[in-house]
C-alpha cells in the first residue's frame, strides 16, 4: 500500500500469497502515477530484498514491473534485475 510519495513494502505478505499458491516464481509490479518508469534507488534496495527472501524459499523473482498510465519498464529486459550474492 502506498501513497503518491511513497510505499510501504511487508515482505512477508509477499511471500505469504506465494507460499499458499504453492508458487516457484512470481512477478512483482507497482504503479509509479508520475509517470517516470525509471527504478529508483528505494524500488532496487526493496526488489534486492525481495530477491534474497525469495532465495531461501526457493522461490524465484522473474521480474519487477514498473507501470505507468502510458508505458512500463522492466527489470529484467533492462538488467538490473538484482541477483542474490550469498
């Protein structure tokens, strides 16, 4: 849930929905109303989070989508996907 400013990310109701779905990979998206479809800082730290989570559950992140009223842009056509370095 956010507002137009900012977000608040609980990873654990991510993993939540995926584990229940018995899920090996999920897409992450999230709307950004400016209309910039460029990851910021805060959107790679959280999706970097994300991925290391998902690394201990084995489950998979294929993507983060950022979309706009127009267009979208994603991480992994873009590569800067974060990988897990443990």
């Amino acid at each position: 849930m956010g507002g137009t400013s900012g977000t608040v990310v609980d990873v654990k109701n991510i993993f939540q929905v995926a584990l229940k779905t018995n899920s090996s990979g999920i897409l992450l998206c999230h709307c950004h109303p400016s209309g910039n479809t460029d990851a910021s800082d805060a959107d790679i730290k959280i999706t970097r989070k994300i991925v290391t989570a998902g690394h201990f559950l084995d489950i998979s992140i294929l993507d983060h989508i950022i979309l706009t009223s127009e267009t979208y842009s994603s991480m992994a056509d873009k590569g800067i996907l974060p990988s897990v370095n443990i």
